[in-house]
C-alpha cells in the first residue's frame, strides 16, 4: 500500500523556538540606553552592529507606536545624521538569516524618533511578519542635518517565540534611482493639484467616496485592523494618500458592515495634476510608488494619458496590479512598486490615475515618482512550467515539458537572447536535461509567450533530489539580473504525493475578519492526478492552533473529481467521495504539528483506497462549525 501525504495541506507556520531563560536583559532595553550605529556612505560600507531581542522588555517611552501591544522585546539604536544631506536621505536596514544564525528572528517592527520623551512622535514605524519587509528608508525632507535620531526595533511576531537575533545597519540611500518628477503629497491633495473622485455601494454616501489625504499616514480607524497600521514612506513626514475601505464600510465598528460613511463596495479614482513632460530626453518612462496595503476582494489599477498641446489627450491607458497580494493576507506597510509605462515619452504632457475598486481592507500610496526607463531589462515572467507534485512517487513520474514566457521590460532592444532549461540531480550533480530556445532579438516593452522547449523533461525512476533551473541570457547588461533565472526544488521515490516541500503559513478565510457573518465553517484541498493506479493510505496535514481546537472534529476526505461540463467548478454531481476519516482535536498535539490520517474506503469499508490513473483528485479538509462562537480553525 502506498502512503500518500500532502505536506502544508492547510497553511501551517513553522516557528522556529528559542528559550530565553538564560538570555540576559540586554543593555539596550530603554531609549536612554541606545546603541550607536555609524552613518555609513552606502550599504557595502556600512557596519553591521548585532541586535538581541531576547530577554527585552517593553518600553513606556516614547508612547507612539504603530503596533499592538503585543510587542514586549523592543530595544534601541541611535545615530547621526551629516550635516549635508542627500535628498534621498538615509535607509535603516535589518539583517537576519535564519539558516546560517539559529537564534535569528524571522521579522521586525521598527520606528524612528527624534528624542526620547513621553510624547515624542515618531518620524516613521512600520510592523510586519514578512522577512523581506526589513527596512525604513526616510528622504531628507524627513530629516534634520547633524541630529541625532532613535531606532526602536521589536521582533515582528506575536510572543516570546519570534525573538531572536539580528544585525543592524544605517547608510545613505545611494541606490535611489533619478527621477523626473516625485509628489510626496506634502500639504494635501488640492495643494498639489490632484483631483478625486469616487462612488459608495449606497448612493447617497457618494459624497464621502474618494482619496484623503492622511497628514500622519494611517489608516487605522477600521474594526479590522491594527491601531497605528499606516504607511511607512520615505517622505512620511508631510503626510500620504489612500482610501480607508475598512472604516469607510463599518465606521469602527465590527460587524457593522454597511454602516459606515462610505458603505463598499464602491470605486476611488484619483488624478494627478497634468506634468509637463516635453523636455524629458529619455527612452522611456516609468513609474514608482511606495504604497500601504491590505486587501479583500478589491481590485487596484493605475493609468496615463498623453497629449501635446495642440491635441486632445490620449485614451487612457490602464494596468491593473497589486494581483500578488493575497485575499485576507497580512497588512504591508512598506510595498514599493514599479512598472513601465509603454509609448508615454515623446509628449508635452503626461497625466497619472489611481483607481481603486475597494471592498476592504485599505490602500495607501506616497512618494509617486516618474522616472527614466531602464533601456535593457528583460525578465522569465511568472508564468512558467514546473515538475508535475514537490514530491512525485517512483511509480508516478512521466515526461513533463518545459516551458516559459519572457519579458523585456526595458526601453530598448535585446539581442541574441537565450532561453535555457537544466534539471541537475542535486545528490549527484548529474546534469539530467539541458535544453535551449534561440529567442534572438525581442523589442522594448515586449513579450515572446509560451516558449515550449523541444523535447519532454524524463526522470530516473530512484530516489533523488532535483532543481529544475530556468535562465534567460543576452547581449547587453541587464539593469535586473535577478529576474533572470527561476529554480525549483522537487524530487522523486518515495511513497508520498505532496505539491509543496514544506511549510508555507497560517491560513483561514473567517481571519480578518470580513465578511464572516456565521459559523467559521469552510474547505480546503489540494488536487491531485496521478499517471497510474496507486492505493492511498493516509493524508498527512497541518494545523496551527490544536489546543484552540480541542473538543473540535475535522472531517478528511480523498474525492475524485472531473470537471465534465468545463467550467472548472467541482461541482456537486461531478464530485465522488473515495475515502474518509474523522479527527478530534486532543488539543495536546503541539504547535504547527503536521499530523498523519488513515483513511476508510468510503463505499467499501476495509477495501484499499485507490486513486485511478489519469483521473482528477481533491484531498480536503473540512471544518464543519456549529456557531459562531466556535473557535477559527488555522
């Protein structure tokens, strides 16, 4: 019988913990006691100084702080700003690498005062669980030249488990690029020319409807989100913009959906004022924003328009984004984002929107600059073939192609462009394919799609370890080279089926905790499709919060599903129950435990339970709630 396992079936955190009984309080633990950081000239000169969270206790001074209190294991750096500041001004970095440090945290929070008192405010703070969220950069319209400045920093988790260790650099913001036009918002919106205009889900909220400016740059008045939640910009100082989708439909007040000033769903546009562009000598233009975020089930565009001055503007062209930010996921208080803006050089005038078609949680942007396109930069888009499961068992391995989509992203021509695809046995170092796609010469602000190598990617049927390895090659220097090589991890033998190698993170739908009106009952599966006949024992899967859950049954189930109309729905008639089994929450499993189920045949109890070849399968968990009151199942 073959064991089958779905390793990260519902999203389960992994949490590193560290004990910190024997970690000494540290020496930097109160705003007074704060740790000098050298000013370095760019981030390779900067001296890292090292941080430890453990054993930190929570400061009462100053009060302002954009987190919950949870935060407990703050501690405090300071440094000095040069007398010459460059506009850019300065960048504060967090370091830290779980796998080559044990005892690293995974994230952080952080704020920047100017002094230490009771009441002082901070320049800039931002909280978050994302790793790579790890900096603070502020432009010297933020700052004063020869001051001295405070670095509060806390781990980014929610109790003792996420402190740890890390290192700590301040350097000056060399690597920002040269812009031709940068709005900072500073003073409001009619002030710098920006219009809005917008509609509510009721009518006669209409008036309310549309972009505010936010003179401290928080969007924190919502029954969904956290006190202090804003944005965290370089110019944060003079205020930012955004729509309040949270608040704007409940007015603070959970479960007050529709009671609020500007009920969603409803849509935001704003507009720039018009900029003069017809001395811009460059190959072309792109755009940039810092932006805040949180998001439901809104969708996020912007657009330009053209004209010259004895001509009527342009059709509006518009891009939708923020598609990668995820229903219900974590509040970013630091997403800086970039896109080309194909065929805008050449005019008198351009103009810029935002549209922002809202139904919770929040947008906030600053700092929008148009800036000179890069002339090479060509990228492996996100849309690319990958190895059949994470985890593909002997007997189930079949040829799969290779394929990818490419970009250049740049205002000029690529040249000699290649397309490359290996598969390397990582235990061997065994080259296992190597194929290669002449792509030749790809014009600016263009794609060449579906990029199908020429022959199918076999695998030995042993166990092994494998990375599959695009990479995209050219004449010139690329302005980005990392977007250039994508690779992934898979291998084979084994017992187990799985489509992820690990853990990815907590996950609900009820969290967050819009639009739950009812029991926080719900499903979630993975699919399935094996190439031959192979018998299932048991389906492995996580869970975040048993002791919560204790008292509480799942129910597991193994469907075998084809979608005969072709509307890619499971529906009721197409779906067939295989196998089943129920689980009851001891509530003394552990945290973040994956635990293994044995599965019944469904219709013939004691039979094996047998997943055909060529057919369609759906492993799924589903939590059936009796109330509301019945705890969320993570």
């Amino acid at each position: 019988m073959t064991r089958f396992g779905i390793f990260n079936f519902l999203f389960t955190s992994l949490f590193t913990i560290w004990t910190s009984a024997a970690v000494a309080q540290p020496a930097n633990d109160d705003c007074i006691n704060a740790i000098q950081v050298a000013l370095a000239n760019s981030e390779s000169e900067a001296v890292l100084v090292e941080g430890d969270t453990r054993g930190a206790t929570a400061s009462t001074t100053p009060t302002s702080v954009c987190s919950q209190s949870f935060y407990t294991d703050d501690i405090w750096y300071k440094f000095t700003t040069p007398t010459d500041l460059p506009v850019e001004g300065i960048v504060i970095k967090a370091y830290y690498n779980n796998l080559e440090n044990p005892t690293d945290l995974s994230s952080v929070g952080m704020a920047v005062y100017a002094g230490c008192a009771s009441d002082e405010p901070f320049v800039a703070c931002y909280v978050t669980d994302e790793p790579e969220l790890n900096r603070t950069e502020l432009a010297s319209a933020c700052l004063v030249g020869d001051q001295e400045y405070l670095v509060r920093i806390w781990s980014g988790g929610a109790d003792s488990t996420t402190e740890g260790t890390f290192r700590i650099g301040v350097f000056l913001n060399t690597s920002a690029e040269p812009y031709l036009w940068w709005e900072t918002f500073g003073g409001g919106l009619e002030a710098n020319g920006w219009t809005t205009d917008g509609s509510c889900a009721i009518a006669d909220s209409n008036a309310n409807a549309g972009w505010k400016y936010l003179p401290d740059g928080l969007l924190d008045k919502g029954a969904y989100i956290f006190p202090g939640a804003g944005i965290s910009s370089p110019t944060l100082c003079d205020g930012a913009v955004g729509v309040d989708s949270d608040y704007n439909d409940n007015g603070g007040i959970e479960n007050n959906f529709g009671g609020g000033p500007c009920p969603a769903p409803g849509s935001h546009t704003l507009f720039s004022p018009v900029i003069y562009s017809g001395d811009w000598n460059v190959a072309g233009l792109s755009i940039s924003w810092t932006q805040a975020i949180r998001q439901y089930q809104s969708t996020y565009f912007f657009g330009y328009r053209t004209r010259n001055d004895d001509s009527e503007w342009s059709e509006w062209i518009e891009r939708e984004i923020n598609t990668e930010h995820p229903v219900n996921g974590d509040f970013v208080p630091n997403d800086v984002q970039r896109f080309q803006m194909p065929g805008a050089i050449g005019y008198d005038s351009i103009q810029i929107k935002f549209i922002y078609n809202d139904n919770y949680y929040l947008w906030a942007i600053d700092d929008v600059k148009i800036i000179p396109q890069e002339c090479t930069n060509s990228m492996i888009s996100r849309f690319f073939a990958i190895p059949p499961f994470a985890q593909i068992p002997s007997s189930q391995t079949y040829p799969f192609a290779a394929l990818a989509d490419i970009f250049n992203i740049g205002a000029c021509p690529i040249t000699n462009s290649m397309l490359n695809c290996t598969v390397i046995d990582v235990n061997s170092s065994d080259t296992i394919y190597n194929e290669s796609i002449a792509l030749g010469s790809v014009g600016p602000d263009s794609s060449i799609k579906h990029q199908v190598f020429p022959s199918l990617i076999e695998l030995p049927g042993y166990f092994s370890d494998y990375r599959m390895t695009y990479e995209l090659t050219q004449d010139s220097l690329d302005y980005d080279a990392s977007d250039n090589e994508v690779s992934i991890l898979f291998s084979t033998g084994g017992n187990t089926f799985a489509l992820e190698d690990g853990f990815t993170h907590s996950f609900t739908p009820s969290f967050g905790v819009f639009p739950m009106k009812g029991p926080p009952s719900y499903a979630y599966g993975n699919y399935f499709r094996p190439a031959v006949d192979i018998g299932v024992q048991s389906i492995q899967w996580g869970v975040n919060n048993p002791d919560e859950m204790a008292g509480q049954t799942v129910q597991i189930y193994l469907l075998q599903w084809t979608d005969d109309n072709q509307n890619d729905i499971a529906d009721v008639e197409e779906r067939h129950f295989i196998g089943f089994a129920d689980y009851t929450f001891k509530g003394d499993e552990g945290e973040n435990v994956i635990l293994e189920t044995s599965l019944e045949n469904f219709s013939n109890p004691g039979e094996p339970v047998i997943m055909r070849g060529g057919l369609g399968y759906i492993a799924m968990i589903e939590y059936q709630a009796l109330s509301s009151s019945d705890p969320q199942f993570f």
